[in-house]
C-alpha cells in the first residue's frame, strides 16, 4: 500500500502524481473464499478490514452488485453521534465514536472526521424532558452530553432563530461535543483500500442472485459472474437486505423507505455544529466546502425508489426556513435519496440467522454511517468466532421473537 | 466608462432606456434588456470571478444557466442574493453587484497562492494528508473551511414571501426556443390546455441570438409574434422568468418562477418566486443543448467563450466580447459565430478547426470573408494572465501553427442534449454517435424536440416541435383536426462533429486544462483519478467532485464523459453520465417552503377559551399541534408559586381546567361493545349505559399506546376519550382495524374531539360550583355516583356530564358543544367566585395525578413499557383475547427484572429530582455506571409539602423502599431516595367518591 | 409524488392518503396457539417486496376508507386498486 502523507505527495507531485497506484486492486474472483461479504459499502468493507486485521482472516472476497460504495455509505447526510437512549445502543455507538476519532490515523486516509458538535433541540416539555432522559443514560454511560439552555445554544448557533414568538420555538437542548460528520465517500474508500493491502478481494459489478445450503449451512453464493463457494457469508447490503434474506428463505423484520437529502449551493460559514431537531425532522450542518447539508424524514410507503417525494422536502424546507430564517434566500442545489431499512425497534439486526454460516448485518435505519466502524468490527468477530461480540449480542435476529426490542425511535432523528 | 464594446446597432436592448447599477462599486452602464454578463462585457470587463479551488480568474464564458464561472452576489442585508449568475441576472438600475470567493479584491485575490501550490494539491489531496497530528486537523479544517464556500449568506430574515401554484395542464411546454414555441403552437391550436415555460426573460431561446428568417420574418420577430398569439390564447399560459427544474414521478414537474418587480433594488429585480407543481397530461421537453467546451492548456482564461454564447451577446445584446477573435471548433457551429463577429465589425483572426475537410456552406461563407481557416488543426495552448492574449494552434499532430494574437477565443466541441429534467425521471437516452452525446428518448408521456432531440438545425427543430406538440395534445385527448402547419426556415444540413475529446500526443500533457470550471477539475486530475481505480463515472465525480458545483457540471459532465472514455478506451455509452438530480438550476429554500412557513408552519389549534386563558394572563405550552394552557401566573408569581396555588386551590377548594384538547371518538352500531372488547385490555360489553370506565389500549406488541375513559352513552354508542397527542393515531389505528380486520363488525366511527369541548371542575367544592351555575342534572352522590355520567344542561347549555377524575379529588368533565364552550367557562367561574374557583393549567393537573399514581402515556410509558410494568396488570382480561394479548406472554415481556412504576422519595424534601435523572444502586464515578432506571415525573407537592417523584426501575415493586441513588442532569451530583408505593396522596381513592 | 387510485374517490396526490403496510396479513384468529415464532412472524416479519406489493392506504383527506392497492416498489408505478368490500 503506497502511504498517504504530504512528503509523499510533494515527492510524487514533483514527478506529476504519475505513479500513484490505484487505491484497490480490481481483484480476480477466485472459486472459493473463506468468508464472503456481499455489499461493498461502508459496514461490509469494515467488516473486511477487521477481519483481516484483527482476526487474521484474509482469504475474503467483497462482492458489490454496482460501484464501490454507492449505497447509503455514498447517500448519506454524514453525521456522527453516539448519544443513544438505551444502554445495547450506547455501547455500540460509543465504541464506534472511539474508532471514529484515528480512523484516519488507523486507515492512513484522511475521512476528515470533524468533531464540530452535534446539538439536538428541543421544542415541546415533552421533548426536553425525553432530551433529560437521554442525557442522563449518556452521562453514565460513559458519554459525552449535555443540557443547554436557549442562550447556550443561541450562542452556539446565532443564526438559529431562538426567539419565542416561533412556531417551533427552542425552549433547550444537548450537546455532544464529541459528535459530528465525516466525509462519507473516503470511508468507503479507506476501508477498501486497508482492505486490499491485507489481501481482501474486493469484486465490483458482481451481483449475487442466490445462495446455496446444504443441510442447514451455508455453501456457496450464487452469482452474476458465476458460483463462489464460502463456509461463512456476511450480508451486508441496506437497502437490499430483505431481497438477500430471501434468497435463503428467511424472513426479516425489516422496511425499506426512501430517505431524502439535499445540498445547497456553498456560502461561506455561516455555522459550526450539527443541529438536529426531531419535532420537525431537520437536520443540518455545513460542509467544509461551504454547503449546507440538509436530512429530511423518511417516505411512508415502502419503496425502492430512489427518488422520494418531493412533499418531504417541501415539509423540511418550510422547518428549515422558520428555524433558520436567514437561509431562505439560499438555493437548494441538488436532492437525492437512499434506501433505508428500517427495523420495527429502530435497531439494527447484526445476527446469527437460522441458517449456519449465514450472518446478517442489517436493519441500520437512518443510523448506518456513524456506526461504521463499530459495525464492522463486531461483525468481523462474529463472522469469524461465528458468535456474537458482546457489544452486538443484543441485536439479535431472536430479539423480534423474545420481545426483548431496543426501542430507539426517540433517538433515531427522524419519525419512522 | 460608456460600453466601449457596445456595438451601435443592432440587439434587442432598448437604447433608450440606460441604466446604471454597480460592479465592485464600479459604475457600470447598460441599457434596458441587458444581463449582467452583457453589460459587463460591453464594458469591456471580463474578469468577473475567481475558481473554487485555484483562485484563478475566470470570466464570463456562457450566455445562460450553464455557466461555470460568473457567480456573483447581489444587493447586500436581507435581501442579499447569494451565488447567482451575472449571465441570467437581468441588469437593473441601482442594483449592486460584488464578487464572490476573493480577498481583498478580485484583482488581488491573496488566496491565488493556491495556484502556486496546485502541483500538490490535485483532486483528493485532502484524503492524502492533513491526518498529522491529529489534534491538528481542526485547525487544518478551519483553514479549508474558510477558503472554501463562495457567496455569503443573508444576515437578516427574508422579507419576501413565496407562493405555491398548483397547476394542471393537458400539454407543459419546457423551453421556448423554435421547438417548444411550435410545440407550443401547435398544441393550443389543437385545443389543448397549454402551459410553457422558459427560464429566460423573453421567450425565443436561441431564435433570439440568430440572423435566419422563420416564416419569411426575422427569428426573434417571429418568436415575439408567436409568444403574442400564445399568450392571447384561451387556455394557454406563458411563463418567462421560469425555470422546471424538477421532473418527479407521476409526471409532476416542479417550475420555479422569478417574479420580477419593475422598482428592483440593490439585488436587483427579482422580487420572490412561485413554484408551481404542474401535473401535466402530456411534456414537451424543448429543453435545448448545452455547446460543449474544448481542452487545451490555460483554457479557464477570461476571454475564452462558447462559441455560441459570443453570438448572442452580438446579436442579441449588440456586444463584442472582445476585439480581435480566433474560433477553435470540432463543428459547423462556430462559423456561423464567425460571421456574426464580421458581421458585427470584430475581426476574426483564425478558425481552428479539428475537422481535417471542414466543408459546407458556411465553411465557404466564411472563407469569402477572408478568414483564415485551419484544417486539421487546435489550440494547444492560450496566452495571457487576467484575459487570453493569443492563442497557439498546432496541427493535430502537435506541430506547431504559430500563435495568433487575439482577446476572445470561441470553443465549440458540439452540443451535448439538456436531458437533465428526463434523465431526472430516469426517462431512457442513447449515445447518438453523430452528436457524440446521449441524446434523450421519449417515454411515458414525454416527447423530446429540438435540440434536446438532437435536432439542431433551425428547421429541423420547428418541424420536430410541431410534430411533437401535435403528438402531445393528441395523445392528451385534445385534436380538433386541425392542419399541422410547421414554421418554415431555411434547412440546413445536421451539423458534422468530429469528437475531439483529448488533445492528442504530448499536447495531453500540457496544463493546465480545466475539464470542470467552477470546480477546478483538470484533465490531470481525472487521469490521477482513474490512475487510482476511480473509474466509474460516479467514483470520479466523487472523487474530484466533477460536476458538484452550483453549476451542477452542465458544461463539465458531459465532456468528461468523452474525456474519460477515450483515457479508458471505453465506448462513452458504456461511462455514462453522472446521475441527474433536481434541481437542474437551483432554487431557493423560501421558494420550496413556500407559505408553510411562520404561523402557517403547522397549524396551531386552540380551544375556544383561549382569549379567555389570554386575558387571565395564561403561560402557554406546546403540546403536538395544540397550544394548551400551561399556568396562570398572578403578577409577580413565578411558576412554582403559581403550580403550587393552583394545586392547592384544587385539593381545598375547586379548580377549572380547560380540557377540551383530549381526543374523543364516538363508537357506535350494534358491535360497540365487542369492538372496544376487542380493542380494550378489559371487558366492556356488560359496561351498564350511563356508566363509563377507564380503558388501556395496546399495540399489537403489548405495549401501552394509548389509555383513557370511555362511557357507554347508550346501547349502541359510546365516547371514547383519547390523550390529547393521541386522538388522530387511535382514530387511524381503530379505523384500520375495523375496515381491514374486522369488516364484519357493525361498528361506525366517529371523530368528535372539536366538536365537544371539555371543561373540568375539581375540587371538593366542585358539585357546589356546578349546581350554582344552574344544571338539572341531579348532583347527588347517590344519583350521580363516581365513574358515571349524565345528559342534562350547564348554564342553560345541553351538556355531559362525566363525574371522573384526574385529579382524585371530586371532579365533573363537562362536555358542552364547542360553539357554547367559552359561555359555559364563564358561567362556571362566574358562579365558582364565592367557592374561590381558580383556573389551573397543565402543569398543575401533572402534579395533581403524579400524586395520585396516574401515568401519562408517553411520559411514563415509551413505546417499551407494558400495563404490568406500570402496575396496571389488573386491567388485563383474561377472559377474551385483545390486541397485543400474545405479546405479554413473550419471554421479555414476563421478564421479572422488567422496569416497574415506583414512587421516590428524597431524603432532603426539598429536593426535586431531575424528570430525565437516572436511578443506580451504589453511586461512583465507573461508566458504565449499571442503571435501574429513570425519573420519569417530578414536582414538589404542595398538598404533601415535599418534593414526589415517579420512577421506572428494574425489579422495583419487589424492593419498595430501597435505598436508591438519582444523577443529576448538569453536574455530577446523586441525590438519595427510597422507593416507595406510587400513590402518595389518598392512597385509598376516598376523595373522588365524595 | 404518488396519484392514488381511491376506489371511492378517483385519483388524489398522496398527500390526501395514509400509508397502512403490507397487505394481505391476516390477524391470527387464536392468537394464544401461536409459539412466540409464529406471532413474532404475523408481529413483526414483512415479504418488504422489491417489485409488486400489495399495499394498504387510507384515504384519511377523504373518504377515510381503507382499500388495497397493488404498487411496484421500485419504480412506484401504481398497478391496480381495491376495496375490503363494496364497489363505488
């Protein structure tokens, strides 16, 4: 692997960047791997990485039906937290927050993570009180949280409209100061490209179209470019993971829905932190390249459709103005959306399922990219211990059989 | 300075009326009908930005939305517009424009060091570097951050409102050049309902920047003439100022329409938007084709121009963009350009053409001029700084031609199809090799014409644009019979194109060659891209961020889609484009938000007592959409000393409280009774009529959604009282059961919660408020017993009475129809004065039932908590199944660990626990500290005189009276408490049976 | 933007509906004699079909009926509609 550093990219510029090499290699597909991953995005790249790293198992091959991250990890609105209400998701989100912060470092490729804040506001007693709740779990759970009042915040954000004679005045919220974005694309990229320095096969327009058992196990992938055998198979494709589970016959608890993002044209900065508002389903930050990067709620019909409904961006634009008044002269540049799949808990699935060898990381809602790196590597232990990490136990595929949910609507930003 | 390249006739700006507006604070003259781009270059400026990246300066290239470069901002305070196009921008007197992304000046732009840096620092440096030390990166970051962004936000609120338009039509026309104005004829001369749209101020499109005839009349005549009859035709709406920038399915296009003011500002005359969302039957797209740009080194130089551009601001500005010029082109388009620059006066030096025979009329047209013509040969190279100097030609294979001095270099790499509003739908487009571009296919009711269609000659576009606006109204239901009669121009032959993408041999290597303007993408830095296994077309837009400028790539992508087939040695079908997004020009928030904005956000709701909670001097709360009293401060009272009179008034005397927000449905038909048995965790059948009782609805996962009274009003009918939050879920939920699950029941449903307002009276005086406001329902215990109800008159008004409470004191919920509402409210607490009636919020009534134990849904329950964990196990019937019955059984929800209502008390009674605060065992500063659970309601209880607080902790009913530790919210504090039964106030429900 | 087909009504813009899940899952008629497995499939578990899918709406701006509609999920067109019942 050619290493990333300003030496090195003065030293090469002076020979006209001629002799970089490409971040991944284009592998061969060979017959038969150790354990495959299908989905080349974020959560199945990690997953590569750590496996090979950490667990020494490198005989692995990423299969991705299109190109290299060009799912949610490439759709998303790139923001980082970890304040989750329940202890299971704390855990999980909190590890990953910690990878997050020399994930650069770890990778050698810069994913500009950027620690700007994140402020979740409030606009009802009802909403400061579940922000308390949740603040409280934070505290002692070991992350970082607090309780702002209008003023604090007003001074964090003045061009947040705080004024009470608002319809959706901010009457408090929280901080995670440790929380904030990343730059979604060289996450996908970093990850393949460690990856592949380990020996990783990462295989690009190759699309699986069904899988193999035998006596209950997992034996082989069926795909575009023909059968791949494996022992041990990790789906990992949002979006798509009902689909995939069928293909084995297993039923999942999952929705897919459209969620909707969009971008407006660059200014010069005009706010620092993260502000998330889940009264009004908006969230907002600003790129270092100057736009202002809007998240809006999920469509409620099922669908594929990677349009959404324009009504939604209707709706997150009215809140947006009336939180952000000096922002309705500044024009939406591009609106796009991705496909989320949405557990009935608004949890994850990262599980074992009935079929042996057959593991399924899923089910990430709207909370996919901040939990990368976390994800990953609970993922690769379990891919190869073929048992649960501790920190992923509790999102078992059994929890929609036992009760046992991990109800995180409230955290998850946006109204499922 | 007075237009010295304005030429003296001709252009379709009205002399007569000049006008002054501002550049930098320059003074800049132009006349009426002018853009800003015109304007300033008739006054010779051509340096009117710097790049996003290099800081380089860039000049005006384009005549319309496409252009990479010419971002300015306009006016300043509130009514700044950030970003906008000097080319679409019309000029207007006293308007302001600055320039963005440069300091100090745009002369002297010290961020123009970047360039001197650029060998290290190609596209996706920042991914290489930057990572060293760590704790460095946000200085880095603020670095990067304040470098990059260009215009600057507004520092004020908008003042300008937006409207919505909601429009149907059986024919939209996008675009009003020669094919959408045919169309558009066309089809209302078939009868159809026809709107057209186009982005620009007058309609015409590219018939206004040329010398050929339609019809035997001059081109922009004719368009004029056919604008005039369209907009007097029945049925036929014309917008200029209109850009249809989003295509959706369903067929839904989404117009935004400029409103011009005729009293501009200092931001000039744009005055607002509308977006209209037009479901049409039927779509033209006569959206036209974007020239494409050439490479060659230095080709980012102000002064280098689309060749087709330089022609409209001659013909239809009557402005030279420049003095001497040379014309570099792959196509036929560029001569016709040369002899509009003769024609105007301008020498033109040099044709550079790709094309080794450029033959054809034009070719000899020009060549009669005495223009000099390169066969075979490019521009490998341009001269100069702030403005190209010369240009040095070379033959295709790199032998040098000599350089030729000149100030305007016109490119032409032929036209690539505006598809972006079809490819938006993902309506389905070829590569046509003719026109080396994806040229679009009519699907699902969208008939592509002209240049979109990769018609591009004049005649071809009209009888396309005819033929297809024909086709629309036909297939829209609308024919009349009448004869097609198609526009008449000269033919002339289909443009040949000889692809040039790449220079060849070592001419590739020079640099820099800008592939994407706005964002400083160079050829170099796609090869470095797909060097690095960035192939895909979206790999590389991601990765050099081709195309993700404000310009959204229209000039950029589809040359680097040839670009990168040829270093792939691919087909350019096979790359593709990036994907297409709305918006195809942006559009502001305040356009999109539209009205929904301020007051009109969300609704609020009131009840009818609001002016009355106003004039008592009420706080208010938020609750969903409601806007409920929340307390009734007396001057100088804080909010303490308010809930703590409120709640003391109540448990001595009486109190009112206006609670006509609760949901409430009327359930009625022969099936009530099972339905709610069936809905309901308890039985309701044998519920005798006159009596009501309280209900605990659940989802299908056993968890508590909702809870409530419900009385039986009669046999068949029953009032369902829903929380306030809740009413419109429960209604939906009981709907969709009732209709889809169990269709047999002979149920009716009814939502009555604004019809009937609710007027509680608690307190042990209540029954003597009641009967002095004059009532003939008989008040006796015995006649009127806790947990029944009568129908009767209050103040002279029809009413029902519900004796229930909330509180736990004696209380009446009376409903009165809403219209009389506020009369009865005020007879209440006219006849309640000598009982010391006082008016309580909701806060005072949360107090109150924390004292009693009553839960709220939503505050002590959260999706996750069933009626055993709250103590309600009782309710369960197991005689009968109900909705979410099974779940209770699950292995979770038997769980003896699960989280259970406890009461806490503090040791120190003065001491309120945070709601929010979380319960531990053993304090300490270990995280993860294990958690019991949570406060989720805490007050000081004024009847108590101590502080009261309801939890949820694993196991706690087992342990009443634990030793229990809370966490304060803001500093790391643990307060002490025990647990203890959740009723801290007449445990025995003696109160509300008096 | 979906045009709902409402049975009673005729076509509206989506806005006027309600989204109501996956049809055709019947509520089991004894739940009790279901294992935890089989209630937590009629719970929780969804075919979430990519392609054809019979679909319940609500036209609660209007008619507030339930009906079915049958809709392809990945390019949203809309393929037929139905009652629970009566015909318009």
């Amino acid at each position: 692997m050619q290493f990333y550093s300003l030496p090195n990219l003065i030293r090469r510029g002076l020979r006209g960047h001629r002799d970089w090499t490409p971040a991944w290699r284009k592998a061969q597909l060979r017959p038969s791997y150790d354990v495959i991953i299908v989905g080349a995005g974020g959560h199945g790249l990690a997953t590569a990485y750590y496996l090979a790293k950490l667990h020494g198992v490198t005989n692995v091959a990423v299969l991705e039906r299109g190109w290299l991250g060009g799912g949610n990890i490439g759709r998303n609105t790139a923001i980082v937290r970890s304040n989750y209400l329940w202890d299971a998701s704390a855990h999980i989100y909190e590890f990953s927050l910690k990878l997050w912060e020399s994930l650069s470092q770890e990778l050698n490729y810069n994913v500009m993570f950027s620690q700007r804040g994140l402020l979740n506001i409030a606009h009802s007693e009802q909403e400061l009180h579940d922000l308390a709740r949740r603040v409280g779990a934070n505290r002692l759970n070991g992350i970082d949280a607090e309780l702002l009042s209008t003023e604090e915040i007003s001074k964090r954000v003045p061009v947040l409209n705080t004024s009470p004679d608002t319809r959706y005045p901010v009457l408090g919220g929280t901080l995670q100061r440790r929380g904030g974005v990343a730059r979604h694309d060289a996450v996908a990229w970093g990850y393949a490209r460690a990856a592949d320095a380990l020996g990783v096969d990462i295989v690009e327009n190759c699309e699986v179209t069904g899988i193999r058992t035998a006596n209950g196990r997992v034996t082989a992938l069926e795909t575009t470019r023909g059968e791949i055998r494996a022992g041990t198979v990790g789906l990992v494709v949002a979006g798509n993971a009902t689909v995939l589970a069928s293909m084995a016959g297993i039923r999942l608890p999952i929705l897919s829905h459209p969620l909707q993002a969009l971008v407006t044209e660059p200014l010069k900065p005009v706010f620092d932190p993260v502000v998330m508002s889940a009264a009004v389903h908006v969230y907002v930050h600003q790129t270092d390249r100057g736009e202002l990067v809007l998240g809006a709620g999920i469509d409620a019909p099922v669908s594929y459709d990677l349009n959404g409904n324009f009504r939604i961006i209707e709706h997150v634009l009215a809140a947006v103005c009336e939180l952000f008044p000096i922002f309705s002269r500044v024009r939406m540049l591009r609106q796009w959306a991705g496909t989320v799949d949405v557990c009935p808990d608004a949890s994850p699935i990262i599980s074992g399922t009935p079929i042996k060898g057959l593991f399924m990381n899923c089910g990430w809602g709207t909370g996919g990219f901040k939990a990368t790196p976390g994800s990953g590597w609970v993922f690769a232990h379990t891919l190869a211990h073929q048992e649960p990490h501790p920190l992923n136990e509790p999102f078992s595929l059994d929890r929609f059989t036992s009760g046992a949910l991990i109800d995180e609507h409230g955290a998850a930003a946006v109204a499922h | 300075m007075s237009q010295p390249f304005r030429l003296d006739h001709g252009g379709r700006v009205d002399r007569d009326t000049p006008l002054q507006f501002t550049f930098d604070g320059r003074p800049i003259d132009a006349f009426r009908g002018d853009t800003v781009a015109s304007a300033l270059l008739a006054n010779g400026v051509t340096l009117v930005g710097r790049s996003f990246k290099y800081h380089r300066p860039r000049g005006i290239v384009s005549a319309g939305a496409e252009d990479p470069n010419a971002f300015v901002q306009l006016g300043h305070g509130a009514r700044t517009l950030p970003n906008r196009l000097a080319t679409v921008t019309a000029a207007t007197p006293g308007l302001k424009v600055r320039h963005v992304n440069a300091w100090p000046t745009l002369e002297y732009d010290v961020m123009s060091a970047f360039g001197l840096v650029a060998p290290f620092i190609p596209a996706g440096f920042y991914y290489k570097t930057l990572m060293w030390p760590r704790r460095l990166w946000p200085l880095y970051e603020h670095f990067l951050r304040h470098a990059a962004g260009l215009g600057h936000a507004p520092d004020a609120p908008d003042p300008d409102r937006y409207d919505h338009v909601h429009a149907h039509c059986d024919v939209l026309v996008v675009g009003a050049g020669p094919a959408g104005l045919a169309a558009a004829r066309a089809a209302a001369r078939a009868g159809a309902r026809v709107i057209l749209a186009d982005e620009q101020a007058e309609a015409g499109g590219s018939l206004l920047s040329t010398h050929e005839r339609v019809d035997g009349l001059p081109a922009p005549r004719w368009a004029d003439a056919t604008t005039t009859e369209l907009a007097a035709t029945r049925g036929v709406t014309v917008l200029p100022n209109t850009t249809a920038f989003g295509l959706y399915e369903s067929n839904l296009v989404l117009l935004a329409e400029r409103l011009i003011t005729d009293q501009p500002d200092s931001a000039g005359s744009e005055n607002g938007a509308r977006v209209w969302r037009v479901l049409p039957k039927q779509i033209v797209l006569a959206t036209g084709a974007h020239e494409r740009p050439l490479l060659f080194a230095n080709n980012d130089r102000p002064g280098v121009m689309l060749a087709g551009a330089i022609s409209t601001y001659v013909n239809r500005y009557a402005v030279a963009p420049g003095s001497r010029a040379v014309l570099f082109t792959n196509n036929d388009a560029a001569y016709r350009t040369a002899l509009d620059l003769t024609d105007a006066g301008v020498p033109v030096a040099a044709i550079a053409d790709v094309r080794s025979d450029p033959a054809g009329d034009l070719s000899s047209e020009v060549r009669a001029q005495g223009i000099a013509v390169h066969a075979g040969a490019v521009v490998r190279h341009a001269q100069g700084g702030r403005r190209v100097a010369a240009v040095e030609l070379c033959s295709l294979d790199g032998a040098p031609l000599g350089a030729v001095e000149c100030d305007l270099l016109g490119v032409s790499g032929g036209f690539a199809p505006a598809l972006h509003l079809h490819a938006q739908a993902r309506g389905p487009s070829e590569w046509d090799p003719t026109l080396a571009a994806f040229v679009p296919r009519g699907a699902n009711g969208i008939h592509p014409a002209g240049a979109v269609a990769g018609q591009l000659g004049l005649a071809d576009a009209l009888r396309q644009g005819t033929q297809a606006g024909s086709t629309a109204a036909a297939a829209a239901g609308c024919s009349n019979g009448s004869d097609l009669e198609v526009p008449r121009a000269n033919e002339s032959t289909q443009a040949f194109i000889q692809p040039y993408w790449l220079p060849p041999g070592g001419l590739a290597r020079a640099k820099p060659q800008f592939v994407d303007l706005h964002e400083d993408v160079t050829l170099d830095d796609l090869r470095l891209s797909l060097r690095e296994g960035f192939e895909s077309i979206e790999h590389v837009k991601r990765y050099t961020t081709l195309g993700m400028g404000p310009d959204q790539g229209k000039l950029a992508n589809p040359l680097a889609t040839g670009v990168i087939a040829e270093l792939l040695g691919r087909d350019p079908a096979s790359v593709g484009t990036p994907r297409h997004r709305p918006a195809y020009s942006p559009v502001s928030l305040g356009a999109i938000a539209g009205r929904h904005i301020g007051p009109l956000a969300d609704p609020v709701r009131v009840t009818p007592m609001q002016d009355w909670h106003e004039a008592a001097g009420a706080r208010f709360e938020n609750v969903g959409q409601w806007r409920r009293a929340w307390y009734y401060p007396q001057p100088g009272e804080s909010m303490h000393e308010a809930v703590a009179r409120e709640c003391l008034a109540v448990r001595h005397r009486v109190g009112i409280l206006d609670y006509s927000t609760l949901g409430k449905i009327e359930i009625t038909g022969p099936d009530a009774g099972e339905f709610l048995d069936r809905v309901y965790t308890n039985a309701w059948k044998r519920l005798r009529p006159g009596r009501c009782r309280y209900g605990l609805m659940l989802g299908e996962d056993g968890m508590i959604f909702d809870d409530g009274v419900t009385a039986r009003l009669d046999d068949q009918r029953y009032l369902m009282f829903t929380s306030t939050s809740n009413a419109a879920p429960v209604l939906a939920s009981l709907e969709q059961w009732l209709q889809t699950e169990w269709p047999d029941l002979r149920v009716y449903l009814t939502s009555v919660s604004e019809h009937w307002s609710n007027i509680a009276l608690a307190g042990p005086r209540s029954r003597d408020v009641l009967a002095a406001a004059g009532t003939d329902i008989p008040l006796d215990r015995r006649d009127f017993p806790f947990m029944t109800f009568r129908q009767g008159h209050v103040a002279g008004v029809q009413a029902r009475v519900f004796r229930i409470s909330f509180s736990g004191e004696l209380s009446y919920e009376i409903n009165v129809p809403a219209d009389c509402a506020r009369h009865v409210w005020e007879a209440l607490v006219d006849a309640g004065r000598p009982f010391g009636i006082t008016p309580y919020g909701t806060e005072t009534m949360h107090v109150l039932r924390a004292e009693k134990g009553f839960i709220i849904v939503g505050q002590e329950t959260d999706g996750s908590v069933t009626p055993d964990d709250v103590g309600l196990g009782r309710l369960l019937s197991r005689r009968k199944d109900f909705l979410g019955k099974r779940s209770l059984s699950r292995p979770d929800s038997v769980r003896p660990d699960r989280k259970q209502l406890v009461g806490l008390l503090t040791d120190d009674p003065n001491q309120i626990l945070p709601e929010g605060g979380h319960v531990v065992d053993s304090p300490g500063p270990r995280r993860p500290l294990p958690m019991r659970g949570h406060v989720t309601s805490s007050y000081f209880s004024p009847v108590l005189g101590r502080s009261i607080a309801l939890a949820m902790v694993t196991g706690g009913r087992a342990a009443l009276g634990e030793r229990l530790y809370v966490a304060t919210l803001h500093d790391n504090r643990w307060l002490p408490a025990r647990s203890c039964h959740p009723v801290f106030y007449d445990p025995e429900g003696a109160r509300q049976h008096v | 933007m979906l045009l709902i087909p409402c049975p009673w009504c005729g076509p509206r813009e989506d806005d006027e509906f309600t989204f109501g899940g996956e049809a055709d899952f019947p509520r089991p008629a004894e739940p009790e004699a279901l294992t935890d497995e089989q209630w937590a499939d009629y719970l929780f578990m969804r075919d979430n079909r990519r392609g054809r899918h019979r679909e319940q709406w609500c036209h609660t701006a209007g008619c507030r009926r339930w009906f079915i509609v049958e809709r392809d999920t990945v390019t949203n067109e809309i393929l037929g509609a139905g009652t629970y019942g009566g015909s318009p």
